[in-house]
C-alpha cells in the first residue's frame, strides 16, 4: 500500500491555486520543489528533501470521495533552487528572504483526500465559484509547509508577503478534473448562446 501512497503522492505537482503558480512537488527520489510566487513577485523556488516516518498506508483508496491517508512527513527546505526555474539574475528569492530556522526538518500531519476539490486560492477568493476548476485529489497540512511567518526575514514581511499570508495556505490540489456541464451547464449554455455570448 505505501507504493501506491507514494504514487499518488509523486505522480503530478500539487497546486494551492487554479493558475498553479503556487506548489509543492515531491519526487521518488525523496526530494521535491516548493514554488511561491503571487502575479509578479516570487518569494521561493527552492529544493526540499522529504521523508515518511513511519512508513504510511491508504485507509481506503477504493473509496469514492472522503479521507484515504493520513501520514506524518518530514520536510527540509534546502537553499537549492530548482533546477531551470530561470530566476532572473539578482532578484532575491530562497535563502536571501529566510532565517536559518527556515531551513531546519519539519513534520507535518498530512491527510489525503479523494473526491471534487476547488484549490484553496478559489475558495478564499473566487467571485463565482460555480465555473472555478475542479480537482480529485486534495492534500490538507496542519500547518503551511511554506516559511512560518517568523521564518522571513524581517524586512521581507510587509506588502504582498503579508497580504497573502503565505504561512496560512495549507491546502493543495492535484489530478484535475476535465470541466463538464451538467444539467445546469447546459441550461446556461443555452441561456448565454440565445443572448449571443460565449460560454
């Protein structure tokens, strides 16, 4: 069962938003990339090296929506960027923006959900939620695995860093589902189509 925990875990990024600016990717290799960045600022592009302790389980992966594990993992961000992430000389992101304490191992208490997901950027923020993207798989942390907001330097906090509140984003989604209409889509479909609109 843990190969499939882990295959699910690793098969594709996990997005905090619907324009996947925002995530967190793990590798089999037991490393991963973490991205934050908000319209045009970029605060990390950084490297993490990650572990299961204990080794975990699916609770039930057959099941059609609901909890399927529930794991402890270790994260340690590391002052690697990822590799071709094309950050523009001189800007400063990663470790010019963290204190030490940001990089020391973390363990989180993660659970797996299966089952129709918005990404929690759409529901803290979206205007119409009813056409916002849809995914199947959704990992909720206790706690960020972005920098606790003690972890930036503190000249950094302020602006957009502390208007996101990035230490607060605690949900990510992956495996999108492909947009259907359903019976109220259509009836909108045709609504919008007599009125001359695209929908």
């Amino acid at each position: 069962m843990t190969d499939s925990l882990l295959s699910i875990l690793t098969e594709e990024p996990w997005f905090w938003d619907p324009f996947h600016r925002n995530e967190i990717k793990f590798h089999p290799d037991g490393t991963g990339d973490l991205i934050c960045r908000y319209e045009t600022q970029t605060w990390l592009m950084a490297q993490f090296d990650w572990s299961f302790h204990p080794q975990p389980t699916l609770i039930d992966n057959n099941t059609k929506s609901g909890p399927i594990a529930d794991f402890p993992i270790t994260l340690t961000l590391t002052k690697h960027a990822i590799p071709n992430s094309h950050i523009p000389q001189h800007t400063r992101i990663n470790e010019s923006l963290l204190t030490d304490e940001a990089f020391r191992p973390k363990t989180y208490v993660v659970r797996l959900e299966k089952g129709t997901f918005l990404t929690q950027h759409d529901v803290m923020y979206a205007d119409r939620k009813w056409d916002a993207g849809r995914y199947a798989l959704r990992l909720v942390f206790d706690r960020s695995p972005y920098p606790a907001r003690e972890e930036w330097r503190r000249e950094v906090v302020g602006g957009g860093l502390e208007a996101c509140r990035v230490w607060e984003w605690t949900e990510f989604c992956s495996r999108g589902i492909p947009p259907g209409r359903g019976v109220l889509g259509e009836m909108w479909a045709r609504v919008w189509e007599a009125v001359g609109w695209e929908y």
